[in-house]
C-alpha cells in the first residue's frame, strides 16, 4: 500500500479547458472510476500496474493497494464492500485492507481473454463484459452476475460474438442498457425485457451513435486535434438520461441526448481518456480516468498529464452509483 501527494498547483483548471487535474499521472491504463460520497474519495483501478487506487478529494491526498492480477472492472456493493473483475474471476473486498475473495471463475480462457468493463443495474446485479487481448476473433461475451444470495452467485452468460464490451450503463428508468461497442466504433441501446427477473434477457440492440473509424495509418504526430476524433471507451449516464463517454484516443468526453445527438463535446488534456464518473456532494462533478500506456513520446510530450485523474463540475446532475446486492 501505498500514498501519493496531491498534485502542484499547475494541475488547476488553469490551460486544461476547463478541468482540474486531481492527481499526478500515476496511472498506466485508469479505468472504472466511482465516487463513494460517505467517504468524499473517488476510487478506480489502473489496469496497466495492476493497482487499486483512492482518492480523497477535499484533502487530495490518494493511495493504492497492490492487486494479484489486471483488473477490468470495479464496482460498490450495498454493504460497504466493493466487487473487482480481476482477469480469472470476479472478487469480493469487504474492506481496503483486507484480502480478495474469489465467488465467481472467469467462464472463459484466460490467457486470451479478460474481464474488461463492468456495472450494477438497479436490481442489484453485477454485469460484466470481456475484450479479447488479440482482437483476432470475437469471442468476447457480456455476463451477469446474480445478486448474492448465495456464497457463489451464478454467473450467466448473456450475449457474445463480439470484440469488447465497454461503455456499460443504464437508462434513469433502467429500461434501456446501453453498450459501446469500442472495436466496431459505436454505441447501442438494448432494451430490458425481462427487468429484474433472473436469467436476464436483452432485446435486439438500437444504434444510437456511430464514429468514424481509425484509419489504419493513423499517427499522433501526424493528426494532432484533427480528423480521428476516439472510438468510445467508459461511460455513464446523467439524471436527465444522456450518455456521457469517454473517447479514447480522441482526447475527449462526449454527451450524447437519447436520441444520439451530441450535445456537449469537451477536449480533455489527455489524448485517451477511459471512464468518467459523476460525483461530488450534489454529482455535479464529472470525473475521467486517462491512459499514458504504450503511447508515444510525442503523445506524452504533448499530453504530460496523460495517466492522471481530472475532473470538471457540469450543469445536470449524475445519478449515484448503482450497487451490487452482497
């Protein structure tokens, strides 16, 4: 375990657009940020160092915990505890100082396959997506975890055939599920048939938004704030119902309303932002995790706080983090 100090004063608001940058760049891949508002401190995982991370942000003062695997997903449970995808199954950790217990095994092959990004719906149930390390075949799967009524709750398998899972949130009214489809460029809505019930079953998927592509040639250097605008990474959705996502490699955080208009569209200092997150007393604050990972040196030269956790206040509330039932 370890503490890192709040960051110098050049970390304000001051040349970054707009937000604040609320850590040093500490992180190799920052994923699956979640404000927990007892405490005032933000947690998330770095999946690059394997490391789970908090932050106290009235005191700015931050430290991580060393984790036995990458992990992919990062969630609160009900009981004050929290649930971690690490890359062979799914953890429980009741307490920061405390060990992981393993209730569920990753129903995949491990070594090309990991849990990637993860949500609570509003019935309490985990659910989990996994990405495919290679890209060469779309065996990636969206899972459910049960709520716990049991030592080990029933993992099931709800869709797959695809590359990765990502941008995982639900409706205000929890009707619609939405999933950003990061290899294919998109983000899509499913509709919740059976609600609560268990198996959980998902209606035929909606695109709500496509973006245009990577080309394959595609440099830093070469396209510097022009032409490839990010293929869409974490999100979260707002109390009035849009979908806010972070655009990885774009260097910013889009809005999008329900329809899939895009009605904020914000540079952020970090040329791969990864999630955001609502939170603050009122949730009017706007946290991103960022990447520094396998960039280049010009890419950090140009992005030196890539790897750092900011934050920006926003006119329209979020919603509180949903829990998982344990």
């Amino acid at each position: 375990m370890a503490t890192t100090p709040p960051p110098d004063a050049d970390g304000d608001a001051a040349g970054m657009g707009g937000w604040t940058c609320l850590t040093p760049p500490v992180c190799a891949h920052g994923e699956s940020p979640v404000w927990r508002g007892l405490e005032d401190r933000l947690y998330w995982i770095d999946a690059g160092l394997q490391r789970l991370w908090r932050l106290h942000v009235p005191s700015g003062r931050s430290e991580f915990r060393e984790l036995p695997q990458a992990p992919g997903a990062l969630v609160p449970c009900r009981r004050g505890g929290w649930l971690i995808a690490l890359r062979d199954g799914i953890y429980h950790l009741s307490d920061w100082t405390l060990p992981l217990e393993r209730i569920a095994d990753a129903p995949y092959d491990a070594r090309r396959v990991c849990f990637n990004d993860g949500k609570c719906d509003p019935w309490g149930r985990f659910w989990v997506g996994s990405s495919v390390d290679a890209r060469d075949r779309p065996d990636a799967a969206l899972y459910c975890l049960r709520a716990r009524d049991r030592q080990r709750p029933e993992l099931a398998l709800i869709q797959s055939g695809v590359y990765t899972f990502n941008g995982l949130a639900w409706a205000p009214d929890g009707k619609l599920l939405y999933w950003a489809d990061s290899h294919g460029h998109a983000v899509y809505t499913l509709p919740m048939v059976s609600a609560g019930q268990w198996p959980p079953v998902l209606g035929m998927r909606l695109l709500l938004k496509r973006f245009d592509a990577r080309p394959a040639d595609w440099r830093f250097e070469q396209d510097l704030g022009q032409g490839y605008g990010g293929r869409p990474d974490g999100a979260a959705i707002d109390s009035a119902g849009n979908y806010w996502v972070a655009m990885f490699e774009g260097a910013r955080v889009l809005c999008l309303s329900p329809s899939g208009q895009i009605l904020a569209d914000w540079p952020v200092p970090a040329q791969c932002p990864t999630m955001v997150c609502f939170g603050g007393p009122d949730l009017r604050t706007l946290f991103v995790t960022t990447a520094r990972q396998r960039r280049s040196a010009a890419e950090l030269a140009h992005y030196p706080h890539s790897g750092a956790v900011f934050a920006r206040r926003v006119a329209t509330p979020g919603l509180p983090p949903a829990t998982y039932w344990d």
